[in-house]
C-alpha cells in the first residue's frame, strides 16, 4: 500500500519510523516531511492545508491511506474536503472530519461536551468580550491559581496560570483584544486542579475503540517544571501512576463516554484522540482534548508499540478496532527535546548539528533544515532524543549519554525529565 503522512514535526518522524517498518507498506511519502524523515520516506514539498496539491498526489501517486500527523488540517476540514471530491472520496483517512476535530478547535465545545456526556472536568465558564465583567466576577469566586485558556488554536500556547487576581483579570481582557489573534475571541476561565498530569490516547474507528500507550510530557522550559509553557521538553512512556485501576477508570469515564457522545452526536471520528488528563488524588479529570497525537508524547510512545501500525490504522478505517489487539513493549521509552536557546521566547535558527557517529537511541527531527550536507536547526524545539530500557532510570541514561554525541550552537534542554515520577 502507497501511503501518505501529513505533517513535519517530531511526532511525524515518530508515525513514520513505525509505519517504516510494517509488512504492508509499499511506498512512504509524507508532506512536506524534514531531514530525518527523508532518510526512510520521500518528502514532498506540499503543505499539509494545502487540500487540492495533496488530493492531486493522492490520484497520481495511487495513495492508498492517509494518515494525519497535526491538528490544524483536520480542523480546516480536510477530511471533510476529501469525502466531497469525487476522485479522492475512495481513500481511508487516519483522522477526523472538521465536527470531530471541534474538540480540538474549540475548548469552549469540548467543555460543553463533557459536560453534556458527564465526563469529568473542571468547572468553567466561557467569556466573550461582551460578557466581559460576567468573567471578572467569576474569577472572584475562584481559589487561585486562575487558568485561562484561548477558545481556538493557538500552537500549544494559548493557556495562562496565574496565582494573582488582578493579573487575571488584565490577562482575560488581553485575550479578548487578541493576544492569540482570533483564537481568543473566546476564553474558556477554568477551575484549577492540582494533580499531576497524564497524557491518554486512543484510536478511534467510528464505533470501537483501541487503547494505545499512556505517556507523561513536560511542558515547562525550566528545570522542575518552572518558567513558560512550550510545546513539550521531554516524555515518558509507561508512567507509574498510571495503574491499571486508574487506567479502567480513564477507560470507563472518559474514553468510552467520549465515543458514545461522538456517536449520539452523529460525528463520525475516524482517528486519534489524546485525552489531556490530571490525577487528582486518584480520580483522573479531562483537562483537554486533541485530535492527534501529542508532541512529544508520540516519540515515547511509538518505539513501545510492536504491532504492525499500519495493520492497526488499517484495521481502524475498515471499523475492525474491536478485532485487534495492540501488542505493547513492557520496557520503558524516555525522550528529552534539544531546543534552540531562547525557546520558548525569540531565538535563533541556521546553525549546523553535529550529530555522534553511533548511539543505540531513536533521534526524531523535529525542526531542522538540510542545507548543503548540512543538518541545520529550523525550529524551536530541534530534536526528540529517545532511549528504550529495562526502567526509567535506565532509559534515561542512554537518552543523556546519546545527548552528549549531538551539538549545534545555544542547545538547551531539560536535565530532569521523569524527575517527578
């Protein structure tokens, strides 16, 4: 099978490392791809919005799947834009139409859905800038920290935690004069729990569901998860807090609830889900959704899956998930992000990476640029470094030794991911 992968980031590197390896692959392409993923696919240098370059690839180049690595193309209505054009409406997508990717595209929607399927979370209220003072009074019955979030997409940054009122409050009327653009149109003021967070994904095919691996990302830049959120510095796969006891929970209250809701709300969701969650005191509560894989998350998690993936995504778009199992590396994954110095802040690109001769570890390219013979850096998170061992501990130090044997000008990274766990 012909098989076309959207994206370019870390986490495509992941989905493509794994569908590299599968029995039923022909042929791997992926749009527009980086340097690490032309090394086992061929990257074409369409992007992954533009609908009509990629469903011309689609004909021409017999694709027989594609797979839907970020969140934005769903959102725009990509499958949706396939079912209607009648050259390209045969073709299985991993990912779902632009109703599905509303859990995504919008807190305020996804906070209504849980509410509606009884799906736990925490209290909310969504504010436009014309129930402005509806939001401060709600701020005021609150108990700090306060959690504001943008209503739509907003790369990953669109959320502030601030222990201070007033701080709060000027932050909400920020938002709303558009701070991130027209994804704050909408804030979502949330209530502030205090756990520890998990990230849970599942496949879904429209009417089963498959669970994949759990994993733990870190988001702050800072040791001891101090300092600006970012897109994520490092993960974790398995995570020891996540028991079988807690995982049924998450199973039963969330995932399934969640399926149900998509069906009785006539969405049908072909493709992951990533369900953002906090443990609170043994009781798991959705912070948020996606409708991808999460970043870094993936790269822990697809060195631990043994099965053949495209089996699975194969299985999931003719609705067979419940005819599957998903057999699963006991060991432990651990990633560590090398970003350029200044992330999440202004920084610098361009500099050539030095990369060691040999290391056991899985390097996935996250924001790079080939230039000449060079690997030059293109982003702010550059690199996913990931080791597999017997433990934690033991994965963790073949990521930091494989770290050693890579360079490139103001590298910065993480020295304590798992330190919590």
């Amino acid at each position: 099978m012909n098989v076309l992968l959207l994206g370019s980031g870390g986490r495509e590197h992941a989905i493509a490392w794994k569908l590299s390896q599968s029995k039923k692959l022909t042929k791997l392409y992926v749009a527009p791809g980086n340097p690490g993923i032309a090394d086992i696919a061929e990257c074409i240098n369409i992007a992954a919005n533009q609908f009509y370059a990629i469903s011309s690839f689609c004909v021409s180049q017999h694709i027989g799947m594609i797979i839907v690595g970020p969140e934005a193309p769903l959102v725009e209505g990509l499958v949706d834009f396939f079912k209607q054009t009648p050259e390209v409406k045969h073709i299985p997508i991993i990912g779902p139409n632009r109703s599905g990717a509303m859990l995504e595209g919008s807190k305020d929607f996804a906070k209504e859905f849980m509410v509606k399927y009884q799906i736990p979370t925490a209290q909310y209220k969504t504010i436009t800038k014309y129930n402005l003072e509806e939001g401060l009074a709600f701020l005021k019955t609150l108990t700090p920290p306060y959690v504001l979030k943008a209503d739509g997409l907003a790369a990953g940054k669109g959320v502030i935690i601030t222990s201070d009122l007033l701080e709060a409050s000027n932050t909400l009327t920020q938002m709303l004069e558009g701070m991130f653009g027209e994804a704050s149109n909408k804030v979502v003021i949330e209530e502030f729990l205090d756990g520890i967070e998990l990230s849970a994904f599942a496949l879904f095919d429209g009417q089963n569901y498959l669970i994949l691996p759990e994993a733990k990302d870190y988001k702050r830049i800072g040791v001891a998860d101090t300092g600006p959120n970012t897109g994520g510095m490092g993960s974790i796969s398995p995570v020891p807090f996540a028991t079988e006891a807690f995982m049924q929970k998450v199973e039963n209250r969330i995932i399934r609830k969640t399926l149900e809701g998509l069906i009785k709300e006539n969405i049908d969701y072909c493709g992951f889900i990533f369900v953002g969650l906090m443990n609170v005191k043994g009781e798991p509560y959705v912070i948020e959704y996606n409708v991808r894989m999460g970043d870094p998350e993936t790269e822990s998690i697809m060195p631990r899956i043994e099965s053949d993936l495209l089996e699975i995504f194969e299985a999931c778009s003719k609705r067979k998930l419940n005819e599957t199992k998903l057999q699963i590396s006991p060991k432990t994954a651990a990633t560590v992000m090398l970003v350029s110095g200044g992330y999440p802040g202004s920084y610098s690109t361009g500099y050539p990476i030095e990369f060691s001769e040999s290391t056991e570890s899985i390097v996935f390219h996250a924001g790079t640029k080939k230039d000449g013979e060079n690997i030059n850096t293109q982003g702010g998170r550059v690199l996913a470094v990931c080791s597999m061992g017997n433990n934690m501990a033991d994965a963790l130090k073949k990521t930091y030794h494989a770290i050693e044997g890579i360079k490139f000008r103001d590298m910065y990274y993480r020295t304590d991911i798992g330190f919590d766990l």
